[in-house]
C-alpha cells in the first residue's frame, strides 16, 4: 500500500514516471494490474493515469492499451522492424499496409526491410534488430529457418502477422483459416450447391479440413475430379486452373478458390468462357483482401478483424515480458455479389473458352 501524506494519485504518479524513466517501456500494465501491483483503488489509479495523459506522458489508445510517449532519449530513435519476403503478395501487403497506417497513428516509427529467405544478410539484419524494439515478420519469413536463426542470434521477439509460426519460442496473430473456410464451405451447401469444385492446396493442413467438416456435416464428400491441387496460387494460377476445370467437362456450381487472388484469375477465366457469376458460377475466396470488394463482381470471402489482428500484433510488440503470445481470430464470413442459390435447372458441362491466355 502507497502511505503518505501526498494523495494517493500523486504518489502513484511518481512511481509511474520512475518506472518510466528506469524501464523505458512502450505500455503500461493495465488498469488491473496496476491496482494490484501498487495496492489502490481502481479510482486511484485513473486519477493518476489521466494526470499523465494530461501532461503528454502517456495516451490511452483503443484496442491497445496506455502507450507511453516520453521516454529516454536513448530509445527516442527506435523503431518496429517489419521484415518480408522479396515476393511477398497481396495477402501480406494488405494487412501490413494497415499495420504502417496503425503505427503511424500511434506515432510510433517502423522500417520495412525485404530479406533474402535462404541467404539473409546477416550484417544489415544485425544492426536492424539491435535498433528495433520489435519484429513483425510476413507468412513467407516466419518459416525461415535461417532468418529465424539471426533473429534468435540477436535475442529478437518476432511476431509473425497472419500465419502460426512454426517456432515454439515465437509468437503469432493469425486468424482461425479451417474456420473460415468451414464457413465458406457451409455456406455453398446451405444455397443448395453440392457439385462444388475445390481450387486449392490440399496439402497446407488449412483448406481441407474445414472444407471436410462442412461436407461430412451435411453427409457429403467433396468429388475428387472437381479438386485441383497446387501449392502456390496467384491471379495466373486461378485462371489456368480454371480453364483445366472447363476442359475436364465436368459439371460444377461452385468454386472455392484457395485466396482471393487466385479467385480474381478464376472469374476472368469464367468471364471469358461466357459464364456469369453467380448466375451460372458461385465462386469464393480467402483472405478478404481490399481488392476483392471491388472485383468485377464482389468476392464472397472471409478473415479475421484485420485491425484487431494488427493491434494485439503492436500490444505484443510492446509488452513488457517476452513470453510467446499465440493469438487466433475468429473467422469472419463476408458475404457478396459472387454466390447466389443454385437453380438446379441446368447440369450440363460449361463451355471451356479457346483464349488460355491471361494478362498479368
């Protein structure tokens, strides 16, 4: 307990700018941390709290907790170092996009560094992470062993955005991907489409067991000829598959694409083949990157709060333990243009276009 003659809030105060000027930290503990830790009252601790932000000490931040601005002028140039891929792609752009905007918001600095996956230079890594206070790393870096290896050797914390780092040691934010395309999956069955062909990589562990659930629940199995496999997909990706798919004959409602970028290169091919969507075609992705409402016709997808995804990144970052923080999102179904009920009128083969040509 906090005796003294000097109000409580006041005392408080003091202690709080020690443990600033001593520790430097970017986040407070919270409201009930504090209260236990310094043995007050809750109304205590607000006082002294709104006394701080009052004097530019600290800022209440939504979503994140009670950051710290002034701090020793010897952490006054440090900075949040995002590390991707060199062929990082829309799905990681996107969410790292909003995460430049948020730190920017909350007036806190960050370098962008693209790294070599099997070959970093381990020299400019150094003296990036000895001047960062944190480390967000992409889908593609987060399973590097050998980036992984020099972050480790220089005692960084990353945090991989939007995927389950494969380390131990590492914390993550992702969201819950056979969730979603659970979701997906149901909610083609549920507009009474069962001939349903399948786009994607088999092989991630994170398509096909949602999508399985979704079928078995309903006493389906997916048809194998309607599946095609590939490990990488992009725009140029979903087409080709798309005009295998039209060439095989096969009968087919709907199409769960593997993201919304290969789902992009899939309409244009259906596009071209003369088949409306969702008229004749349903057609769904994943990701829900900010394109994709503004496709031709707008994509039917899913994915986490990308913005509570990328605070609880920035409140890890800036915690002050180093345990690893494992963080799961649930999916969010977005629901657009691209599905429609299944008539049932015609099950004849569709068209498969002459073109095999798509533009990059």
């Amino acid at each position: 307990m906090l005796n003294s003659t000097v109000p409580l809030y006041e005392k408080l105060k003091e202690q709080l700018l020690e443990h600033i000027e001593k520790n430097a930290p970017r986040l407070l503990p919270g409201e009930n941390e504090l209260v236990a830790h310094y043995g007050v009252s809750r109304t205590t601790v607000r006082r002294a709290l709104r006394d701080l932000s009052d004097a530019g000490v600290i800022r209440p931040v939504q979503g994140l907790g009670t950051l710290v601005l002034k701090r020793r002028k010897n952490h006054s140039d440090r900075f949040i170092l995002l590390l991707v891929a060199k062929n990082w792609g829309m799905f990681a752009q996107d969410i790292f996009s909003r995460l430049v905007d948020t730190l920017s918001h909350f007036q806190l600095s960050a370098i962008l560094c693209m790294v070599d996956l099997t070959n970093p230079d381990e020299e400019r890594l150094r003296y990036l992470l000895e001047k960062s206070e944190g480390v967000v790393v992409d889908p593609w870096v987060s399973r590097s062993e050998s980036v992984h290896a020099v972050i480790q050797k220089y005692n960084a914390r990353p945090v991989a955005l939007r995927w389950i780092s494969p380390f131990p040691e590492d914390s993550f934010v992702t969201e819950d991907v056979p969730g979603g395309y659970y979701l997906l999956t149901r909610h083609l069955l549920d507009l009474g489409h069962r001939d349903i062909a399948l786009l994607c990589n088999q092989t991630d562990g994170l398509h096909m067991p949602g999508i399985l659930r979704a079928f078995r629940e309903a006493g389906l199995e997916p048809d194998p000829t309607l599946i095609i496999h590939e490990n990488d997909w992009d725009r140029k990706t979903g087409y080709h598959a798309a005009a295998r798919l039209l060439e095989s004959g096969r009968f087919f409602s709907a199409v769960i694409a593997h993201n919304d970028i290969s789902a992009l290169g899939i309409m244009e091919k259906l596009h071209q083949a003369g088949l409306r969507i969702p008229q004749d075609i349903s057609l769904v992705g994943s990701d829900n990157i900010a394109d994709s409402e503004d496709y031709p016709v707008p994509l039917t997808t899913f994915g986490g709060d990308h913005q509570r995804m990328v605070n609880e990144t920035i409140a890890i970052l800036l915690r002050e333990h180093n345990a690893a923080v494992r963080t799961t999102f649930p999916p969010q179904l977005i629901i657009r243009q691209s599905t429609a009920p299944f008539s049932g009128e015609n099950r004849k083969p569709h068209p498969a276009s002459s073109h095999h040509h798509v533009h990059s």
